[in-house]
C-alpha cells in the first residue's frame, strides 16, 4: 500500500529530505504590507520576508493556516487516488488553526474518496490519519522522520502506526531562540498564537539580551538566557550535547534558522556540537525555517529538536 506524508509549512526540514521521501505539504497564506504570498516552504518567499523585513520597520504581517477547503481538495483531486493511506502532522494546535482545519477537512474526504477512487479503476479503501504534533518548527521534523522510519516496517499495521506516533510525540524536545521581533507590534489580524507565545522575547529586546524556550508537549518555558544570541546559543548546544551522551530515541538532531545557513555553519560553537554529534553517530539536519516561521518569530530565530527521555 502506498502511503504518503503530509507536513505543514511550519515543518522545518531541508529540500533534500522532502524531495527524497515525496513529502506533501500544506501552504499557509503569508500577508506581508497587504500582498499575499502562499508558503509552500518557497526559499524565494522566505527571502522576500527578510528583505520587506529589513527594509520597512513598520512591516504588517498576518498569518492565515491552510483552510478546511483547499486541505480537503488536495486530497480529493490528488492524494486519495495516489495514494491508499495518509498520514497529516500539523503544528501544535496551541500555535495554529491547521490541525483543526485538517480535522474538519477529513470528514470531506472520508465522505468524498470513494467516487475519486472508483472513477480512478481503484476499489479498495482510502485511509487518513491527521495528528496534532504538539510541538512546532524542527519538533515536527523530528516526529515525521519518527513516522517515515515507522514506515519501514510493512507489517505495522496503520491503525499501530498512528498509536506509536502519537506515543513518540512524549518524547520530542523542542527549543526555541526567537529572531528579531521588532515587526511583531505590527500583527494584523490572522493568527497571532505564535506571537503571543513569546511575550519575553520582546523584553529580551529591550534589555539586550537572547532567551532560549522548550517547547514540550504543547506547553512553552523560558530555559535558558544568554547575553547574545551565540552564548544563547552555545548554552543550548551545551545541553544537547549533555542529552546525547545519555542517549537519544532517534540518533537525530534537527535544526532550522531565520537566516543565512552558510553563516551559521561557521558558528564556532555549531562545528564543534556537529563534530560531537559525528562521534557519537548522530545525524545533525539543518535547514532553512519556513517562511511562516520566520514571520512568527523574526529574521535570526532558530529551532532544535530531539527525542529523548
């Protein structure tokens, strides 16, 4: 049976790796000063974020999630016929609207399927799955490439897939440096969860300083602080290298950032935790945040994320 994984924007995962499991994902409607963009992890729109951002100090950003209608016409004009099973992981319901707009979506696709299936020569079922992954940015990575190495085995059954999914979510740390977040007085309308929490990073701003959040299991705090964004940073590197030495669920460690990935890569503090990581046999994954992500949490944010207990 063929299964096909769907990710929101939100999922921060490098080209490569979504090219090379046929990963789907959903747009979200970026409005930036009035123009609407649709973020399909487009690398040329996260670069028109940044440029509007630094050139217009008043830039009004709004941020609509994929609707119940369009997540519902992907599947029922594409996926239902080419696929025989779905698996959707959205962005914590607590940041978005998307895990209940794909909600509301499946029962569109479970009434409508059949006649897309049989006017396609297809009889068999079509079977769907839409996961909360109560965690956000370079989480969700983790918890998809959890599912994707679930998917090696092809006796589990689905209904056990979506229960061991769901089981490994308990395990995926996030964390979370906000960027610059000087736009964010400027929301507009939309969806301003992802804005309202950080609410510290907008006093890190005044006082000069970087705070680091965990984001785990839908539930935000304050970690760590540092003078800048590097020791932020290294404080956080630090910690991970500490939890990989205890040991990980996935020997994975997944890492999206705001900005400029070559000038992060010769952060010193990043080659020394990537060499680290090679000893102990962990994959380090960077990729560049997505568009929506970079408006929520301004040009210089960066996420991390494992599994571990």
């Amino acid at each position: 049976m063929k299964t096909v994984m769907v990710i929101d924007t939100t999922c921060d995962l490098p080209d490569t790796y979504v090219q090379q499991y046929q990963l789907q994902v959903l747009p979200s409607k970026l409005i930036l000063n009035g123009q609407a963009y649709s973020d399909t992890r487009n690398t040329d729109l996260i670069l028109a974020f940044f440029r509007q951002h630094t050139a217009s100090p008043n830039l009004k950003v709004a941020i609509e999630p994929c609707p119940a209608e369009t997540i519902a016409k992907l599947l029922l004009d594409r996926w239902v016929i080419e696929y025989d099973r779905a698996i959707l992981i959205s962005l914590s319901q607590t940041l978005s609207h998307t895990f209940q707009n794909a909600t509301e979506a499946s029962f569109t696709i479970l009434r409508g399927y059949r006649e897309k299936r049989r006017l396609a020569g297809l009889q068999t079922p079509f079977h769907l799955n839409v996961l909360d992954s109560k965690t956000a940015f370079a989480g969700e990575a983790i918890l998809v490439d959890a599912a994707i190495r679930l998917l090696r085995d092809p006796d589990l059954a689905f209904n056990e897939l979506r229960r061991q999914i769901e089981d490994f979510r308990r395990y995926v740390h996030c964390y979370i440096l906000p960027g610059d977040l000087s736009h964010a007085r400027n929301w507009v309308g939309g969806n301003n969860e992802m804005r309202m929490a950080f609410p510290e990073s907008r006093l890190d701003v005044l006082l000069g300083g970087k705070s680091v959040f965990r984001f785990f299991d839908n539930t935000i705090q304050r970690v760590f602080k540092g003078r800048s964004f590097d020791t932020a940073l290294s404080n956080l590197l630090d910690h991970v290298r500490k939890t990989i030495e205890l040991g990980l669920r996935n020997p994975l460690v997944s890492i999206s950032y705001a900005g400029d990935l070559q000038a992060l890569r010769l952060k010193p503090s990043l080659i020394e935790f990537e060499r680290h990581t090679r000893q102990w046999g962990v994959e380090v994954l960077i990729s560049t945040m997505s568009a929506t992500g970079s408006a929520s949490l301004g040009p210089g944010a960066l996420s991390l994320a494992y599994a571990a207990d």
